[in-house]
C-alpha cells in the first residue's frame, strides 16, 4: 500500500483513489512478477488486503482510498468514460494482461489525463505499453533508471487551464517513492491488477 498511500495522501480535496486488485495471490499469472522478490512466498489469499486495509488506516488516508477486491478487468463498465484524471498501473505484468488494462481503461480517461505504471524494465510491461503507445500515437516516456513510464492523451502544450496538474515521471517517483506530496488529480485509479 505505500504507493497507495503516497498518492492518497497528495490528492486534492474531495478527491478518490480506486485501488482495484484481487489481493488474492494464485490470480496473478506465472510471469507476473520478478522471481527474485519472492512475492508469492508470503502472500496468503486476502492476508494482503487486511495489510493494505491496516496500512492506509494506520497512515490516514484510508477515506480517501476506495478499495476494490476484484480483477480491473472486469470492474471497468462501472466507471464512465473520460472521468479519471490518472491511471497508474502496477499489477499483474504479463503482457496480455498489461495490453487488456491499458485498451480497456484508456477511454476511461479524461482528454488530459495521465496514464503511467512501473516495471517498464519487465519485458511483458515493456512490449504492452509500447504496443498500446504505437496503436494510439503516444509518446513513452521513460525514467527512473527505466522503470517508470507514462503517456498522456494529450499534447502538454493544449492542456486546459482548468484541468489537473502534469505529473512527469520525477513527480510520480516522488509521490510514489518518497511520499512526496503534490497537488494531483481528484480521480485517480491504481490498478493493482
């Protein structure tokens, strides 16, 4: 939850973060994760979404995080389209999974918002998002020593004055990774998977 809780605690008043996952570890697919975290050596069925419940709770911001306990992939016909300002993704990393996530959640994005993720560096990531990139005319930008990535659906320079502020890869690693606050978005969804 330290992303969740990172992004959470910069959101502007009144603003929601969707954090969609199943926290149920046997969901994730073989290639999901890198092998040398030894993620599914400890995680046990929902003893994941108790942590994460204890976490946000235990930080503060747990009325600000929406949780829900299923697969993004089929939670997406609940949420109109153009309506979140931000997507990061960091869930399952195999790259059917990824390229399912970003077509499907894409429209759901407002014209300005801000799709991103991390473990670029993974090969499945890497292949889907420059697949999805290469479909719809985006730019990848990349950093954080490759890790990080994002696009936008728009060109920075027609941003609308009354929309969110850019989060550029330096501010989603400071947000995510140092807990470093900025004004963001109000809609923000985090698809855990």
């Amino acid at each position: 939850g330290r992303s969740s809780v990172a992004i959470a605690s910069a959101l502007a008043t009144g603003g929601r973060l969707y954090c969609i996952d199943p926290w149920w570890d046997d969901l994730y697919s073989p290639d999901s994760f890198d092998v040398g975290d030894h993620y599914g050596e400890w995680l046990d069925k929902m003893t994941a979404y108790h942590l994460f419940r204890r976490n946000i709770r235990q930080m503060g911001v747990d009325e600000r995080i929406v949780p829900l306990i299923a697969a993004s992939h089929d939670v997406d016909k609940y949420f109109r389209d153009d309506t979140l300002d931000m997507i990061f993704l960091d869930g399952d990393h195999s790259e059917p999974m990824i390229l399912k996530d970003l077509l499907k959640w894409q429209p759901k994005c407002r014209e300005d918002a801000v799709i991103c993720g991390d473990d670029y560096d993974m090969p499945g990531v890497k292949k889907a998002v420059d697949a999805v990139a290469k479909l719809k005319g985006y730019k990848v930008e990349v950093s954080c020593e490759g890790k990080l990535w994002e696009y936008r659906k728009w060109e920075p320079s027609k941003r609308t004055s009354n929309t969110c502020m850019s989060l550029h890869m330096e501010n989603v690693m400071a947000l995510v990774m140092k807990s470093h606050p900025i004004s963001v978005a109000p809609n923000i969804l985090l698809l855990m998977l």
